[in-house]
C-alpha cells in the first residue's frame, strides 16, 4: 500500500469484504473467521477486525438505500465493471450514513483508497464531491430513502407471493435494524436478565440490551448459558418425550439445538458431516459441561445400529430467515438454489425417518422464511409418507408466538414477530420453520 494513513488499511479491508461477498458470493462468517479467514483480515488487529466486519455489515443490510442515495447524488451511475470504486462508495456511505465515525476521516480515506488504485484513480474527484455532499445532505437523504426495501428484488418478489405485501414490508423494515443478542439460560431467565442487562422474552429465553463482547460476560466461562436467537429454540422444545430417551439430531453443528437436549436430560447423538464444526460443537459443550455423542456423517450415507425414540432434523437451507444478523445471505442466494435445496431436505427428511422407532417423535425444521423450504415441502411429505402423521404444534408449546401456529399445525415464525413498539430494535426473531410427525 502507498499510504500509511491511519484507518486506510481498515476500510480496504471492508471494501475487500464487501466485493467477496457481493461479487462472488462468499459467507461473510468464513471470511471473518479467526482462523481460517481471508489473509487480509487476518492480518488487523482484533479491534480493526471488528470495524472492518462492522463496516461490511452495514453495507449490506443498507445497501438498497445506498444505492438509492447515491443515484440521488451522482449525475450518472458509475460503470458497472468499476467494482472496486462502487464498493468504496458503498463503504463510506455505511459510515457516514449509518455509523458513528468521523464524516471527514470517512471521506478522506475513500477518496485516498479510489485514488490509489490505478482501476479507480480518474474517479478520485468525481468520488471526493459526491461523498462531502453527502455529508452535508446527510439528513435530507436519508429522509427520502428511507422507505426503500432493504431485500433484493428476488427475495421481496418471492415474500411478496408467500405472505402478501404487508407482511413483506414487514420483513423489510426489520431485517434493515441490527438485532439484539439472545441467550439460552439453563436456569432463571430473570436472574440472567438482570444481572447481564437485558430482559426475559415470552419464550424464555434472555434478550441483551448492550453490545458488551459475550465471552467477557459473567456466566460465559462457567457455562451458564450460550448463545441462541430466540426462534432457534423452538424446534427442541417440541421433542416431547420422557427422559432418558435417545434422541438423534441431525446437521447439529454449531450446537445450540445440541445443548437444549442434552441440558433437558436426553441421550443425545449429534450428527454432523463437517469435522471442524463437530469440533466448535464439543468445544461448546465441554463449556457447558454437557454431554452428547458426537458422529461426523453424511445423512444419505449414515445407518445407525439402532433407532431413536426422536429425531430431530434442523436440515440445511437458504438461512433466509437469518438475514437479520447475516445480511451477506441477501446478496449470496438465489431462486434456483432455493429449490435445489428444498430437493436436499425432502431427501433428507426420506432418508433419515428411518433411523426412527414406530410412534416416536419426528421434527423437521430450518431457518428459512421461504414457503417453498418449509409449507410446500410440508405439504409435499405430507402427500408422499404414509409412514408419518402431522402432530399439529399446539399453542400452549409457544408461548407468546401463537399467532405463528399456521393451518398446517406447523409453525412459522418471520422476523417480525415478538415486536417491540416502544424500542423496533429490542424486538424481531430469526425466521423459522418447524413441524413435528409421528411414525406410524
């Protein structure tokens, strides 16, 4: 790099980030992961790291509306081959516009970082007036934009048809606010509530109301809790057996749905095909000090010496009901893989009700807010197995979410239900699908 100016090597990160994921439609997580992360990032210090993936995340989730503020403040639209100096933009209008850092220093390094490169270097004064204008129309701007989606065209059209226009605005105002953090307590919400700064939700689990770093906080170190959104608790609650009995969970990783069991008393088998995330899930437990078999697995190809009392299968999906917290989702799926992935779980759901006794419990569920992942599939099993019978979710199983009981006896939730009209961003969920079957 030419310049040593204080923050540059932090923004080129971010806009490195940035054009990863918009471009080439790279997991945000994978590339900010501590160990395996992308060599630029890892080469920041972990306060630097942070701004970088605080900076990236907000281009995404605001990006609609940066676009839309820069098409107000361009008099042309930048060359679409010019990528490098359109996420550039991208990132300094994140923080001029959405973060509290310095207008000035936001601009200057922008306008250093597209001057540098040879690609961009003939934008340096078109970008400098376009960014100190935006600063001083800051207010006016973001007033006119700020009813623009903040979903790709592909994911409002597809919400739109699934649940109507309303629910689809919904959806978007909710997924354009950062999300609180939600914990799973062993014991005593309230006492957690209080002591950590935070409230107790209707489902039970405890939401933070501050951004203190989770493995400094009282409780963490001694596995008191661990961290869950509130609609991924769900699907764990509706084993409803006797203990000890043997339950089998499928796609486990990163565990949280893994704890709740074995915290319930269950004998847990958790069933992953990835060795690494096995490894993160036993990490987790040992610090909760809970227990449950571990088996790196292909579902397709596992065949387990004996069958289960319950099953439950958090299948891979599109994580579209996650966009809250991983905004990269928006930009990095599609509508052809929405369906190949509806394919993969109704195999998954084909294959593994076998590894289950007659009359034992079947759960089926993923974080997807896309019919075609959930009540289609639901309706398709339904049709398809007459090994299974729909045990319809009753409401007294979701406390404060039974609106989210849908005809099918299965449940929906979507991001924003569980609102907070004094506070939006105290309120929301994951969006998320589960049903429950018996095996004849």
């Amino acid at each position: 790099m030419k310049h040593k100016k204080a923050g540059l090597e932090t923004r080129l990160v971010a806009t490195l980030l940035l054009t990863r994921v918009m471009d080439d439609a790279r997991n945000l997580d994978a590339l900010c992961d501590r160990q395996h992360g992308l060599s630029q990032f890892l080469k920041l210090d972990t306060r630097d790291q942070g701004l970088a993936r605080a900076i990236t995340v907000t281009a995404l989730r605001k990006h609609n509306q940066i676009e839309a503020v820069l098409k107000q403040l361009m008099d042309r639209a930048p060359p679409k081959r010019a990528r490098f100096l359109i996420h550039s933009l991208h990132v300094a209008a994140s923080q001029i516009l959405f973060l509290d850092a310095p207008d000035s220093a936001a601009v200057d390094l922008a306008v250093t970082a597209i001057g540098d490169d040879e690609r961009t270097s003939r934008f340096r004064g078109m970008s400098n007036a376009v960014l100190r204008r935006m600063v001083r129309e800051k207010e006016s701007v973001l007033q006119k934009t700020n009813t623009t989606s903040s979903l790709p065209r592909w994911m409002e059209k597809t919400l739109r048809k699934d649940y109507g226009k309303d629910k689809a605005e919904n959806v978007s105002k909710l997924t354009s606010l950062e999300p609180m953090v939600d914990l799973t307590v062993k014991s005593d919400p309230h006492y957690w509530a209080d002591k950590l700064g935070g409230f107790v939700l209707p489902t039970g689990s405890v939401r933070l109301t501050n951004t203190n770093a989770i493995n400094r906080l009282e409780g963490y170190d001694s596995g008191d809790w661990w961290v869950q959104d509130a609609a991924a608790t769900l699907p764990a609650q509706l084993i409803t057996i006797d203990k000890p009995a043997k339950v089998l969970e499928l796609c486990a990783a990163p565990g949280g749905k893994t704890a709740q069991l074995a915290h319930a008393g269950y004998t847990v088998t958790a069933v992953d095909i990835s060795k690494p995330r096995l490894d993160r899930l036993q990490q987790n437990l040992d610090r909760l000090n809970l227990n449950a078999k571990l088996i790196e697995a292909d579902i397709m190809t596992f065949n387990p010496d004996e069958k289960f009392d319950a099953i439950l299968l958090d299948a891979p999906c599109s994580s579209t009901g996650t966009i809250r917290r991983h905004p990269d989702v928006l930009w990095t799926r599609s509508t052809e893989e929405i369906t190949t992935l509806a394919k993969l779980q109704f195999a998954l759901i084909e294959k593994s009700k076998n590894f289950l006794k007659s009359g034992g419990i079947f759960v089926f569920s993923n974080c997807s807010m896309l019919k075609e992942e959930g009540e289609n599939l639901l309706a398709k099993a339904i049709k398809q197995f007459d090994d299974l019978k729909i045990d319809p979710i009753k409401s007294e199983e979701v406390n404060g979410l039974e609106e989210c009981i849908n005809g099918q006896g299965a449940l929906r939730t979507l991001p924003f239900h569980l609102s907070n009209q004094e506070n939006p961003a105290f309120g929301g969920l994951d969006g998320f699908f589960a049903c429950r079957f018996i095996k004849r």
